[in-house]
C-alpha cells in the first residue's frame, strides 16, 4: 500500500533526478498511483456516508415506533423519509430518493431499509461514477403491560394547604396519560387505594374465605383525659357509639364486628393483620391470624379501593370520593397497594408476576408521620412495620415511588423508594401535577427493540 504522505517526497526526488528514465518511469506510475489514491478517498466518503445512513435511518426507526399508534401506514412512511432526510449530511441527501419501508401491526415491526449512491471524484476518471451505500434497521413499538397501584393518603391532614384538591387534579392527570398511553385494552390497568388507619374494600366481600369477623379490642376509660382509649393510653377511641361497656363504664370492648353488620351501609373497613401477617401479602387464610379482620370504620367518609381496571371513567370517578379523615398508617395502605397487585386473594385481577414484558408499580403519597394502627399510636414502631412492608413489597418485583406531601417522615419514605430517584419531597401541594405527570410518563414510556 502507498501512502498519501510518499507523494511529496517522491515529487522532490524526481526534481532534482537528472535521469531520463526516472522521469519516464516516474511518469508512467504516477496515474496508477494517483487512481489508487483517489479511490481510497473515494471509499472513505463512502463509508462515511454509509455510517451517516445508518444513524438516520436508525432514528427514523426509533421515531416511527414512537408513532405508529398514532400514525396511518402512508403517513408513516411520509415521515420515515422526510426524518432520514432530515439526518443526511448534504453530500448524500442529494443522492438518496426513498427507503423500502416494512410496516408490520400485528407484530408491531417496522423494517427499514434504504440506499444512496456516494459520487465519485477521482475514482470518476476509471469509469465508476458513484459508489452505492445502504443499511437496514428495524423496530418494534409499544409499552410493557403495565399494573400500577395508586396507594394515597386519605387522612384529616390532607384537607389542610389544597392538598386533596391538587392529589385529585394530580391522579386524574396521571389517569389520563396512562389512558393515552394503551395501544390495547387491558394493557395499562390502575389500582386506587386509600388510606387512613383503615382501609375500606367493597361490603360485597363479605362471604369471601380471607375475611375474619369478631375481632375484640379492650377500651379502658382514662379517667383523666376523660376519653376512652384502646391499649391503656395509645391509641383514643373516638367513635364510642360501637362500644360494650361495664356497669361502672370503665371497662369496655368494642361490639362484635359480624358479618351483618360489617356488611351495613357506611361499614366494609378493614384494620391490620395480626403480626407478621401485617407485613407480607396473601397466605392460606387457613388460620385466623392470616385473614384480614374486619372492623368497625373509624371514618366512614373513606373512599373504597378500586382493583385493577382499565375504566378510566370509573377510575377517575372513584378518585372524585376521596374525603380526608382520620389518622396515618402507611403500612396498611402499602399492603393493600401490593395486594392489588398479586393474582392471589383478596384481589384477583393481577397477572402473575411471570407475565412476559409485565411491570407493576406503586406511587405511596402521604402527608404525615405514622399515628396509629391497630397494635399502638407509638410512631417508631409502626414505621417499623411500614419499612418492613416496603421491603417485601420491593423483594417481590414491585417498585415503589413515593411522594411525601409537605410533612411526613422523609427517610421513610426514601428508604421505601425503589430507587432515590423515585422519592419526591413535595413542599407545596401545586407540585403534585407536574410530578404525577412526569412518573406517569416514565411508566408509560414506549418500549423500542432495535
């Protein structure tokens, strides 16, 4: 191989050779070399422009799958084009007229393959006017079936800064993306879960297996504070009207939880599970300290949970009841988030984690530290309990962001975050919109395979 570089000393030494023959010989290879020279030059636009071609029909790729769903074949096809024109460097879009494009629905593929023809310089005086270039690139468009539960905090607090109204224009925003996001039916569903101490599910479960009825709690008058109190001082009964006192009205319970009268208007609350039950989802329900115990509603202004769905009319609707009341207790709203995102009882529209292309999700919002649950009002050791949620939650392949809203335990909730960027510290209550959008668009990004 010769050298671009030889050529000037050759040049030098034939200037200052007085022989014939050099002169000849020098003039006999020099077309062969300056042909050799030029068609290399020639190879590298070339490849250069071959490289150029790639990238732009690669993007168009990337682009038409983002698209497609919105986007008719002819309409396609325009904008894959005009898009590889658009990357070309000027040398080649002169040369390039259009790509065979492949548009496939059923397996949502698009192939595209193009070519261009690189003229030549030097490489022109052997007879060979351009050089063809091509490339090939294909992609596929769509989102993961997507599972995602919406696990908010429903307590007295929420009614303070605008809090609930901007958490009900947030959901309703995420609702909508996700809605628009669906290529199919089904592929994008929602869960709601609200949440104070409590959390409240459809009376219609009333006969399911998992359900555990008369649950007894001691209530002990404080003489002092003048109130009645479950567990000596920790946790104030404020709803006297369920309880069965003593003569001396000192000593109560509350009155047996049946399945008539859970099943009343106003009633359908559900209070932890017995430990460690409290922390992790499902089981046999063979044994009472697995069921989910059934209980009187401390505010029964809460909002239902709402499984699984794809009715993003009934969805939104159901955001519209959300009414603060009541104290905080992430852990139980953790929980039934995970439970309306497992097959297994007490909810069953979830896909089995097994699912290919399947992600499940969770958004816990709340606005307070953790007050009471069924065992104590002592904080630190709830959050004991919403930590140990958290990480089960997390160790079965959801994964959770979290929002605290102005006040709230922060390391909590970062700790029960999936990753730190998927913990969001909200310090006034506009802020929810703009969030809710941008992880609502995170979760519905277009999945692209090139």
């Amino acid at each position: 191989m010769i050298k671009i570089g030889f050529l000037p000393g050759m040049v030098r030494r034939f200037r200052r050779d007085q022989r014939g023959n050099v002169a000849m010989m020098f003039g006999l290879a020099l077309v062969p070399l300056m042909g050799v020279v030029g068609v290399a030059i020639d190879y590298s636009r070339a490849s250069n422009a071959r490289q150029a071609l790639n990238s732009a029909i690669d993007s168009a790729a990337l682009m038409a799958a983002r698209d497609a769903q919105k986007l008719s074949d002819a309409d396609l096809r325009t904008r894959i084009n005009a898009w590889i024109k658009d990357n070309l460097p000027p040398d080649v879009k002169g040369e390039y007229d259009s790509a065979t494009i492949t548009i496939d629905r059923t397996a949502r593929t698009i192939k595209i393959a193009a070519k261009a023809n690189v003229p030549t310089t030097i490489t022109n005086l052997l007879g060979k006017t351009v050089l063809p270039v091509s490339s090939t690139s294909q992609s596929t468009w769509g989102t993961n079936t997507i599972e995602l539960a919406l696990v908010l905090d429903n307590t007295g607090s929420m009614a303070q800064n605008n809090k609930m109204t901007n958490l009900k224009t947030a959901s309703k925003s995420l609702l909508t993306i996700m809605k628009n996001a669906a290529i199919t039916t089904d592929q994008i569903r929602v869960s709601i879960v609200p949440f104070n101490t409590q959390v409240r599910i459809s009376r219609s479960f009333k006969d399911e297996t998992w359900m555990r009825y008369g649950l007894v709690r001691n209530v002990t008058y404080n003489t002092n504070n003048r109130a009645y109190y479950v567990n000596n001082t920790n946790i104030r009964v404020y709803d006297t009207g369920n309880l069965s006192c003593d003569s001396s009205g000192i000593t109560c319970t509350y009155k047996t939880v049946t399945k008539s009268t859970w099943s009343a208007s106003s009633q359908g609350c559900i209070t932890d599970r017995d430990k460690n039950y409290d922390t992790t989802d499902g089981g046999s329900y063979s044994a009472s300290e697995q069921q989910y115990p059934a209980f009187w509603c401390s505010q029964t202004s809460l909002a239902e949970i709402m499984p699984l769905s794809s009715d993003w009319t009934a969805l939104s609707a159901r955001v519209d009841t959300m009414t603060p009341a009541g104290n905080t207790n992430v852990t139980i709203g953790a929980m039934w988030g995970w439970a309306t995102l497992t097959p297994a009882a007490p909810f069953t529209e979830a896909k089995p984690a097994t699912e290919p292309n399947l992600k499940k999700y969770m958004i816990l919002l709340t606005d307070g530290d953790n007050t009471e649950n069924r065992f104590t009002a002592t904080g630190s050791d709830i959050d004991a309990r919403t930590r140990l949620a958290c990480t089960n939650a997390k160790a079965a392949g959801i994964k959770i962001y979290t929002i605290r809203v102005i006040d709230g335990d922060a390391d909590l909730l970062k700790g029960c975050a999936s990753d730190p960027s998927m913990y969001y510290d909200v310090t006034n209550a506009s802020q929810l919109d703009p969030i809710f959008k941008a992880i609502a668009n995170e979760i519905s990004a277009v999945r692209l395979t090139l």
